[in-house]
C-alpha cells in the first residue's frame, strides 16, 4: 500500500490540508488504489504547504501547495508513484531548503507519524532516555553542562547550571516546567514540535525530570494553540500507556508524569515567574527575584523552567554525547538553533542551523529575500521586543554575543522582514503600545512608563517640540530598561532605541499613514 | 441569552478540580468552554471547590483577555494584530470592520449580538491580513472584503 503524507500542522490546516486529506481519501479508491494517508508534522516550508509526500522507492517526492482541487489530476499524472510535474518538487529530502539545514532538533519533524512511539523510536527516539537512566543525575546535568546548551526563549542562560542548581536543593518535591507560551508573533517552533514531534519533549522533559530528582512536570502552552494542546495531550496519554511516564519510567525506579496546561492569553506568561504564578492559579504577575524558580519556583519548590526548545535540544545531546552537540555553533553559542522566519519574506518557515549562520544567508538564502520584491529595509529578531536592525547589519552572525554587540538580541529565534514601505516611527510606537497591552501592572515603569511612551512618541510624530520630546523619550527608555521587574520592561526600549538610531528620518516627517490607537 | 447555570449543575462540571494544585485555570476553561463565559455564580462553586475565595477566582478570571465575564456575541470578529497582517494592511481592515460595526475594537453591539475583538497571532500568517470570525479563519482580506464581510455579520445580527 503506498504511504501518503499530508500534514496535521495548524499552519498546514489553515491553508487547506484537511480537504486535500480528504480528497486523495477519496479520489484514490475510486481509481482502484489503496493508500494510507499518514498525517505528519510540517517539513517548515510554508509556501510549499499543504505539503503532499509520497513514498517511493527513491525515497519522498514531495508536491506543494497542493489544493483540493489539483488532486484528481496529480493522481492521474502519477503522483502516487511519485511522477515528475506540475507542483512536483522531487525528493524532499534534496529541496536545498531543507538540504542545506543542520536538523538536530527538528530532525523527525514532519518526516514521522507524530503519534506513533515505534515510528519514533525507529528514528533514534528514547536513545537519549535510555543513556540517562544509565547515568546518576549528577552525570546527565554535567553532559548537558557540557553541551554548551543555553536557554532558547530569549535569556540565554546556560541550562546545565540551571539544572545543577535545582540538582543541589534539598530532595523533596521538584518540578520541571515547559514554557510553551510562545507569544512572540511571528514564532511557530514550539508549536510545530508540539504538533510535529510531541514525544522528543516528553523524553526531553522525563530526562530532565531524572536529572534533577523531579517527579512532576507540566508544560504551559498558550490558548492560540489549541490544536496544538490537543495534539500534545494525545502524546501524553500515549506515553503513558506505553510505561514511558508514571510510576517507573521506562521499568526504571524513576517517577515522573506531565500535565498539560494551556494559558488564556497573556503574552507575560511567557515570562517564567508569571507562568508560574499562572501555573498556581493566580493573576500572572511577575515575581521578584531572588529566589530564583530553581531554588523557590513552583508552589514554592524548585523548580526547572526552560523553553520548550531546550528541552527538544536534551535528547540529541544525551543520545549523540555533550561534544557532538557543541560541534556544533561558535564561540559560547553552541549547537543549533530553529530560526522562523516570517513577515515580508517570499519563503517563510523552519530553519534550524548552527549558530553562526550570517541574517544575510538566513534572510537571502533560505528566505528568498522579501515576499514583495521590494528593498529589504529593517529585520526584527527576537520578536516584538527585539530590536530593528537595518539592512548594512545583516552580515552579523546568528550568535548571543554577536547579536548583542549590535544591540540585537536572539529571543526565541524569530526574524521578521519589512520592507521600504515600513514606517519605523510607526513601529516603534507599537512597541510601546504592546508594552502597555501586555503589562502586568507590577512595576511601575513598565505599567505607566509604556503609556507615556506612546504619548510622547505621539507628540514627536506630530512635530510638537521634537528635540525636547525625543530627549524625554531617551530618559523615559533608561527608566524603562534599568528599572523594570522584568524583560518586558526591560526590552521594551529595544525596538524604540534602535528605530531612532538606525532609522532617525522617519522620526521627522509626518507619519506615512494616520494612527489610530489599536490597543484593547 | 441563556440563564444562569444552577449551582448543582456548576458543582457536577467542577468537581474533578482540587485545592493547591493550581486548578483555577483549567476550572476557568471548563466552565467558560461549556457556557461560553464565567458566570458571577460560577466563580463562588469554583473557589468553595478548590477552598479559597471568590476574590481570587475574580482576580484570575479579569486577568486573562481570554476568559469574558458575559455571554458572548452571536457573531465575534477577532482581528489579528500580528505583524505579518500589520504589514499586509490589517490596521486599514480593523479601521473599515470598526466603520462599518459601528463598535470600537473590544466593543459589542447595543443589542450584544456581535462584536469585534483584539486577536493574538496565532501563526497562520500565510493568511495575512486576516480576522476570526467565530474562530474560523478569513485570510487574505482586502478593505472591501472586510466592509463586506462586515455588513455580512450586521445584517444576520438585525
């Protein structure tokens, strides 16, 4: 029977991969072929989904974007024996897009059936498990210490001293938390795992739930997500039938289990004492800091809270060892990281590769440069909060420090593209009229200090004494960096600072389009 | 509109739910799942449930954009305020479904029967710009489909 592949992602969905599932169930029989259609996880090339594979000898020939429509002819032109053609792409595998990747994390991402633990495993899933239940808890730590794996949701802090220091805390109840609250706009990657790969988290998870003396995890995931929920709920229940969580995990004497939680939007329970406010059932408030979550974190335990993507990142390094991991990457950036692309770019989606990799060949390379043709004017990386580099930095690689040294910031690895009909002056007031949005209310320079940041840009926009409103804008920036409780504040001026620095003309003139204020 | 949900009807939907494990969320999403919103006399059966107070259970439930203490519209339009859809004109969408509703964004009819709400990116932006209508994706708007789609959801509401 031949093997078809139409993907389950939300991102597939939402351009019609159901009807097309349905059509080639349907059109198939009547011309005398049985197939299985097999709902995979997304490959990460948007333009080309819904994304149809067919298994052949020679390996998966895909065809994309394929419609409804477009069925009853690719089957008659052969599509199920894989026949060049019309949206034919030849083997997947060979599309340079992916070809030209480092895959680690994404690996199995839309090439195996995301619910089946024997197509998992026979893609070198639970290696990584079955080497951590070989080691103490104090070796794991030191093989992830020793991978050189920081954190993937924007800090950056070194995940092996994260989980030492909780490894150290007295026993008693631990916690393992997933921030899976991936509200930066224009990010997908937790959520093409959740969907795509759920099982590389949960041995993610159970690794480091081993490693610290953990027997409880949840992962949070936001409400925009809800296929997404469903989809990693289902995985639970299947690992738990399966003897991979619970009691003893695997038939060892370790514990551990996960419960999923889903968010109800607030872009600050991404922020890991919020979420963990959240997580106990109360306003999603910041914390202060000291404790920090890994000696006082969940109800008061400690507790690892990382991004969904340092945990996905565990299993490779236990099952390949810490140095094929930190091969990978340079300086004190190592191994991969999943870039998305997004915005004003002709071909948007996945990217994982070694740190290192310039925006340029990101950008150029892989995204094909704008979607509209036009001259590429400003790259956002880090989402909403990062700052807007221009065009003459595009060169620098895809590193923490190097990013950093140009005032950038890596975040959860989303880069959106504008082109030259963006008005800078336009985006930076949105930055501050998402800070005030999305603000907790704790501290006092991000509550109010956003506020009057939209009113002072307002002011400049309109041409109202612009020397002095821009220097009261800087101030109001210091304010807003060095005193906020946490990164919203504190990253809020990002985006301001580094539209006024590299885009200072759009700050003169009258606004390209009216504004109206558009925050809820 | 419907009634208020009973009590004992309340009490049976909740009852699943334990004190200090961090259950008000999902309690939350149980019952606005099941009635669309949080009645006032859901947030007492939940805190009795789950052994705190009415107060808190608000403070959670006002927190949250996702969790509406009021039955919601027939008809919600959630307009994307992502940037992908900023970049393709969502701003120029917003401006024309707002004219043509008569709401402001966050805003219901007189008569609560539709309303337009402020959405988060929720990824799908290869059909930038677009609004939910009930959820359900519109992509690839333009302004005169907004007004129509707009005037759509007015005149069923009339």
């Amino acid at each position: 029977m031949t093997r078809v592949f139409v993907p389950g992602d939300a991102a597939a969905l939402s351009v019609g991969a159901e009807e097309v599932a349905e059509a080639l169930a349907r059109e198939a029989p009547a011309r005398g072929v049985s197939i299985e259609i097999i709902r995979n996880g997304s490959r990460g090339m948007f333009w080309l989904e819904p994304l149809v594979e067919v298994e052949t000898a020679a390996g998966r020939i895909a065809y994309g974007p394929v419609a409804p429509a477009d069925v009853p002819a690719l089957l008659d032109g052969g599509l199920l024996e894989g026949k060049p053609g019309a949206l034919c792409h030849g083997l997947t595998e060979a599309i340079p897009y992916l070809a030209n990747q480092e895959r680690l994390t994404f690996a199995r991402c839309g090439v195996t059936d995301p619910f089946s633990l024997d197509d998992y495993r026979a893609h070198g899933g639970y290696r990584g498990l079955a080497r951590a239940l070989a080691l103490t808890p104090a070796a794991i730590v030191e093989e992830v210490a020793a991978s050189g794996l920081r954190g993937r949701g924007g800090a950056g802090f070194p995940t092996g001293i994260k989980w030492r220091t909780v490894l150290e805390q007295p026993a008693g109840q631990k916690y393992i938390v997933a921030n899976a609250d991936e509200g930066d706009s224009g990010t997908f990657a937790d959520r093409m795992l959740m969907e795509g790969d759920p099982f590389l988290l949960i041995e993610g998870m159970t690794i480091a739930g081993i490693a610290v003396g953990a027997t409880k995890g949840y992962i949070y995931i936001r409400s925009e997500y809800p296929h997404a929920f469903r989809a990693f709920s289902r995985a639970i229940h299947i690992a738990r039938e399966a003897g991979l969580l619970g009691e003893r995990v695997s038939g060892s004497a370790h514990a551990f289990d996960i419960e999923a939680r889903l968010g109800a939007g607030a872009y600050i329970c991404g922020e890991e004492t919020s979420l963990l406010e959240s997580l106990e059932g109360k306003r999603g408030l910041v914390r202060y800091r000291p404790p920090l979550p890994a000696i006082q974190g969940l109800f008061g335990q400690p507790t690892v809270v990382n991004n969904l993507l340092s945990f996905a990142a565990v299993p490779t390094i236990l099952a390949e060892g810490a140095a094929f991991y930190a091969n990978y990457g340079m300086g004190r950036s190592r191994g991969t990281m999943p870039l998305q692309l997004a915005g004003n770019m002709r071909r948007g989606g996945l990217v994982e590769k070694a740190f290192g990799i310039t925006m340029r060949d990101a950008i150029e390379g892989f995204g094909g440069g704008t979607a509209s043709g036009r001259p590429l004017r400003a790259v956002q990386v880090g989402g909403p909060l990062g700052a807007y580099l221009p065009e003459s930095l595009l060169d620098t690689p895809i590193d923490y420090e190097a990013l950093a040294a140009v005032g950038g910031m890596l975040g959860h690895g989303g880069i959106v593209v504008f082109d030259d009909t963006v008005d800078m002056a336009r985006q930076a007031r949105f930055a501050m009229e998402f800070c005030a949005a999305e603000s907790c209310g704790k501290c006092t320079p991000c509550r109010i200090g956003s506020t009057r940041g939209v009113e002072v840009i307002d002011q400049v926009l309109a041409r109202a004494d612009v020397p002095a409103n821009l220097a009261l804008l800087d101030d109001l920036c210091e304010v807003l960096a060095d005193a906020s409780l946490c990164a919203l504040g504190g990253l809020t001026p990002n985006p301001v600072r580094s539209a006024l620095r590299h885009f200072p003309e759009d700050f003169d003139r009258a606004p390209a389009v009216t504004i109206a204020a558009t925050s809820g | 509109m419907q009634a208020e949900p009973s009590m004992q009807e309340l009490r049976e939907l909740v009852a699943e739910f334990r004190p200090n494990r961090g259950h008000v969320m999902p309690a939350l999403h149980k019952v606005q799942d099941r009635y669309g919103y949080i009645p006032r006399v859901a947030m007492d059966v939940i805190a009795r449930q789950l052994n705190t107070t009415p107060a808190l259970i608000y403070g959670a439930a006002t927190f949250y954009t996702d969790f509406r203490l009021h039955p919601r519209p027939e008809t919600e339009i959630s307009w994307c305020s992502g940037p992908a859809c900023r970049l393709k004109g969502g701003d120029r969408i917003r401006e024309a479904i707002q004219q043509t509703l008569e709401v402001p964004l966050g805003g219901e009819s007189e008569d609560g029967r539709y309303g337009l709400h402020i959405g988060q990116c929720n990824g799908t932006c290869t059909e930038a710009p677009q609004v939910w209508v009930n959820e359900k994706v519109v992509g690839n708007l333009t302004v005169s489909k907004a007004i129509r789609l707009a005037r759509d959801v007015k005149g069923e509401a009339e």
